[in-house]
C-alpha cells in the first residue's frame, strides 16, 4: 500500500509514452485478436466471424465477403482495440496481476455477447449460439482481456520500479 | 565448516600440525594424499600436496628450489622469509588456519609448512583432469567459433574473459556444498547488469546448505529458482561463450558451476530458449528466416497433432476448401490412441538412442524407420497419417534449439492431445487457453516467461521477430532492468 501511495504523488510526471505505448499494445491487440478470430471461422471453431461485427451488420457491399472485408474488419477492430486499451490503461493500470486481465476479457465477452447483442443484427442472440462457438469466442476474449491488461500493468508497474531506481540513485 | 572463533590454527610445532593433518585427513589411508618431509637449514619442511590434481613437474621444480636453500643460504632464521621468496610461483599466499589450508589441498593446491613458524604456504599448482575446449554438440554452427565450455571452471572464466576484457566484468567465486564445495561463479557486468538482481541470485545462492552437488549447475538451478515442478526451463543453458558473452553485455547474468560445461544464464524468457548462435552468423534477413521457420516448427510440435485429432474426430470444422484432410480409413484403434502410442514410440526411440553405442546406432536407425513405421501400418495398428503428422510433430521437437524446451512442449502436447480426444473442440480450445495462462503466469525469477509477448513490448518483439543487425541494435532488452541502456552511441547510422 505505501508503494501505492508514492506513487499517487507522482501522478503528475506520468510520461505519454507510457499511455502511447498502451495504444500499441491495444493496436496490436486488436489485429492479432482479430486475425485469430478469422482463423477460429474459417476452421469452423465459431460460426460468427469479426467481420460480422464491424461490418456485417451495417455494411451490405460485395467486397465485404472478399479480402477487402476481411483487411478493413482487421483495421477496424484494432482501431477500436485502442479505446479497450485506453479503457484499461485508464481504469485498471495499477492492478499488477494477470488475472484481472482475464476478468477483464470475461467482462468485456459478456458484454459484446450478451448486453450490445441487440445493437448487431447480424448476430444471433446469446442463447441461440452453438456452445462452441461460445466457448471459441470466450477463449479469445481471455487470451485477448490477457494480453491488454497485463501488458499494460506490467509496463505502468515496471516503468514506476524504474523511476524509483532512479531517483533512489539520485 | 566449523564457526569462524574455533578455526584451529597453525601451530608452529610441526609435529602438530602433521599429526592434526593425519587425524583429519587419514594420511596414510587415503592414497591420493601425499607428503614429503624436507629438512632445510636443519629445519623441518613438509609439503602436503594431492596426486592428481597438482602438476608433478611443478611441484619437483619447486622442490628443487627448496632443497637448493641448503646450498645457497646460511640464515637459519630467516628461513621462512627466504622459503616465500624462493617459492617459484605467481600466486603463493601463507594461510593462518589449518581448515583452510586443508581446504586449498583438498583442490590440489600445495601446502607447505615450516616448522617454527606460525603459517602455512599455500601454492596454486592445480591441474585438473580434463578435455581441452571443443565445440559442444548440441549447439553447433556453420560458421562461428568452435570453443566450449569444458568442466573447468576456470577454464570457462577465461573464456569469457577472452571475449570480454571489460575491466568492469565480473566474476565472483562462491563455494557451494558443505562437503563438495564445489565452485560458482557469478559473472555480471557491474555497470550494465541489474543490481538486485545480483544480490537475489548471491542470496540464494548463500542459503544453500546441502552437502554437496554432483549434478552441478542443475542442482544448483533447482535451488536457485521458485518452481520445482513446473515443467518449462526458467534458465537457459549454453555450452558456447560467444553466447554467454554475447547475453552478460545485454546485462544478463550468468553462473558457471565447476564440473559442469554449460554455464546458467539468468533471467530467461520463453523467446530466449528460441534463440540459437546459428541466425546470428547468417546474413540479418536468412537468420530472421530461419527464426521464423523454426518458431513455425515449435509452434507445429505443440498444437499439429492435437490439431490435426480435431479434425479427424470433428470432420464438419473442416472448411470445404480443406475437406481432403483426415484419413480415409479410420484403423482399427481410435485415432487419439494411436497418436499416443506413437509419441510414446518416438520416446522410446529417443531415450534407446541416447544409450545406444555408436556402432549399432545404424540398426537402431532401420528398426525405428523400417521395421517400426512400416510394419505398424501393414499390420493395421496405425494409419499411415498419424506416422506423417507424428513425425513432423517430432520433427518440430528436434528444431527447437533449447532440449529442455522441446521435452516440456511436447510434454504439454500430450496434454493437449488427450484433452482433445476427450472433449473434442471444448477441449482443444481451453486446453490452449490453460496453456498460454500457464505461460504468463509463469516467472523465472520475477521475469514474466512470456515477454515481450505477454507483456507486450513492441521493441523487444520486434528483435524477436526480426534479427535486427548489429549495427541497429543500440539498447539492451528491459526485462534485464540495465543500469547501462546504451550498447553503442544512439546517432551511429
């Protein structure tokens, strides 16, 4: 706790690279989680794809189904990945544990699955999904709730160590 | 060891100090003791001195050069004085207690006392048996330099040394094993490698208090990380100095156990265990090739077979492009069987290589190809699919560079591999998920194992990915917490 504290006081010094570096990470995220997620399609693991998210739904243009579809999707899920992570950074930085990463994962498949389900019309309510596809998507969201949270955490509670070095070397 | 106050010290009765040494060191019943009585000056001189790790013809041209005191001096007082100075060797040091001096003889030092006089000479003559450096076998190159590790310590220290003739260079010696007391060595940058870390490692190190340690630096890896049952290397082995060198100026550490030719390097990622000296003698963009074909090839000895039984069990996941896939006879076994039978096989095949001589290594080779694979399928026991998919699996386990790695991949391969057999794609998923949890949550003294991965660090993935050529690789990885960042002036290029 008294750690915590000192580092309440120097809330101020807070470097931007350390929220841009978040952002990559939340960039990163989002494209790999993505991509993951197209594979996870294409073998059948779950029925919906990423693509019916950010497009499907709204967007009803042939070039949705090719390549094109699936590079802009790829974009659009990282750019959005950035206000997750932005989200997090904000929120949940301090907490030093990988698990609050998978929580946050959980929470955020819940959400998109269960609350914002209506707001897709291409997405089958929750309770009509195949329980693959639930448990495929669930998996992804912790690995990807993982991969922001931590990384995100560890870079804050690293970077703080380091400063305390610093300044306790002079 | 006894405590520091009751250190029984030299006596200046040389009677004394003979018969404390053939009370504690059974002279006379160990052989490999030996001792010789010289009376210089009309005094009594005795040299105590280990057969066997001392250098004969040292020690007789040091003897000569005593008894020549006969013939050259008169001063019978001043013999002590007049013995040091005619002890012809750099490193000579008179020593107060008798314990230590046990000590030193028992390493194959000379220990010389003169009687009437209150200490004893301690001379490094030390000459261990061993082999001369030579290129380890598990981690060859093409092209690179050809010296290894061998079991001497310092040997070993001075390959370093070699490659790096930083006087900031570290190396600090420790004695482990109450009876062994076997030799560590610490070597750090101390302007570069992280300072507490340092002192973790000497803390651990100091509180070990075993009596001694044949097994060397794995037994000494087992105390000086958390996790003893966790299947995954936390520390990185290597037989090559131009790697240990290479990891002690990115601010590593690393421990070099005597009797042991491989050295510790501390603290290890996942990544690390990647990594080997070959892509690093390639041109920048073949060795980030090679890199990626071997990540690939890691990546198939975990997750091809647990795949590929998903496939067979589950065949509507198969995209209508892919459809080919899968045996087009099932066999007579389910195939998850199968597929364990025949990981077992290539274990077993494994270990009877290590211990098969050379000579029949050849007929080993055509049971396992010929006699095993063939057969198997003949006779309807596996279909010919789960050899291929097997063999590249194992295959995937041979590419990766570290042994140890390649053992606990394939380890949780096989877990993976029941999992899905069981519970098919429920199975499968979360059986990865559990995996790269594990991963994470994995830390080789406070390190995370999966860095720069998860936690992310775009820079460091980036020379994981990539090798990034010399010339661009000005700071050192963060996860060592330098003192120093800079490897070379920032503007260079």
């Amino acid at each position: 706790m008294k750690e915590e504290n000192q580092l309440e006081q120097n809330k101020r010094e807070e470097p931007l690279s350390l929220i841009a570096r978040a952002m990559i990470t939340g960039f990163t995220g989002g494209v790999i989680a993505s991509i993951a997620g197209f594979v996870m399609n294409y073998f059948n693991f779950t029925e919906i794809s990423p693509k019916s998210f950010v497009l499907k739904s709204w967007v009803r243009a042939s070039w949705v189904d090719g390549w094109l579809g699936t590079a802009i999707s790829i974009l659009i899920i990282g750019l959005l990945s950035l206000l997750i992570a932005l989200i997090y950074y904000i929120a949940l930085r301090k907490l030093y544990t990988m698990w609050m990463g998978v929580v946050f994962g959980i929470i955020l498949w819940g959400l998109i699955f269960f609350v914002l389900q209506p707001l897709f019309p291409n997405i089958p309510a929750f309770v009509d999904l195949e329980v693959n596809t639930l448990v495929s998507t669930a998996c992804l969201f912790i690995l990807y709730g993982t991969f922001i949270g931590y990384s995100i955490a560890y870079d804050y509670h690293d970077t703080k160590e380091k400063e305390q070095k610093e300044k306790e070397q002079g | 060891m006894g405590e520091k106050d009751n250190k029984i010290p030299v006596s200046s009765k040389i009677a004394e100090n003979e018969s404390y040494m053939t009370k504690k060191l059974g002279l006379g019943v160990s052989y490999d003791l030996g001792f010789r009585e010289l009376i210089i000056l009309k005094r009594k001189v005795h040299v105590f001195y280990l057969t066997g790790l001392c250098d004969s013809a040292i020690v007789q041209e040091i003897i000569k050069v005593l008894i020549a005191i006969n013939d050259n001096e008169s001063n019978q007082k001043k013999l002590p004085e007049i013995i040091e100075n005619r002890l012809i060797h750099q490193q000579l040091e008179p020593t107060e207690t008798m314990d230590e001096a046990i000590d030193q003889l028992l390493s194959g030092l000379i220990v010389v006392f003169v009687n009437g006089y209150k200490y004893a000479f301690v001379v490094d003559v030390r000459n261990y048996p061993g082999r001369s450096p030579e290129e380890p076998d598990t981690e060859r190159v093409v092209r690179g330099s050809r010296d290894g590790y061998t079991e001497n310590i310092v040997e070993n220290t001075a390959l370093n040394r070699r490659r790096i003739r930083d006087a900031r260079l570290r190396h600090e010696m420790m004695k482990v094993g109450e009876r062994s007391k076997t030799d560590v060595c610490l070597s750090y940058i101390e302007d570069v490698a992280d300072k507490g870390l340092i002192q973790l490692i000497k803390n651990r190190i100091k509180e070990i208090e075993i009596d001694g340690i044949s097994m060397a630096d794995k037994a000494l890896e087992e105390f000086v990380i958390d996790r003893k049952w966790n299947p995954y290397p936390l520390v990185r082995y290597t037989e090559r100095p131009d790697v240990a060198a290479n990891h002690l100026l990115e601010g590593h550490v690393i421990i070099i156990v005597d009797t042991s030719p491989s050295a510790i390097i501390l603290p290890t990622t996942y990544f690390h265990h990647l990594q080997h000296a070959e892509e690093y003698r390639q041109t920048p963009a073949l060795g980030t090739l090679v890199r990626w074909v071997r990540f690939f090839a890691v990546f198939l000895s975990i997750y091809l077979l647990p795949f590929w039984l998903l496939l067979v069990n589950d065949p509507t996941l198969l995209p209508p492009d892919l459809s080919y896939i899968g045996p087009t006879e099932m066999g007579n076994i389910p195939v998850m069987v199968q597929i364990l039978l025949a990981s077992i096989g290539i274990e077993f095949l494994r270990m009877a290589a290590i211990h098969t001589p050379t000579p029949l290594s050849t007929a080993l080779g055509l049971i396992a190809a010929v006699l095993i694979g063939q057969i198997a399928i003949d006779v309807g026991l596996f279909i010919p699919e789960v050899i291929l998919y097997t063999s590249i699996a194992a295959t995937g386990v041979y590419v990766t560079p570290s042994h140890e790695l390649s053992v606990a991949n394939k380890a949780i391969s096989i877990c993976i591999i029941i999992l899905t057999g069981f519970f098919g794609l429920i199975g499968f998923t979360i059986g990865i998920v559990l995996h790269v949890l594990f991963l994470t949550h994995m830390r080789s003294l406070r390190t995370p194992y999966l860095w720069p991965l998860i936690p992310f660090n775009p820079s460091a993935m980036l020379h994981t990915i990539f090798r990034i050529p010399a010339p661009f690789t000005n700071s050192r990885p963060s996860i060592v917490h330098p003192k120093n960042n800079y490897r070379q002036p920032d503007k260079k290029n």
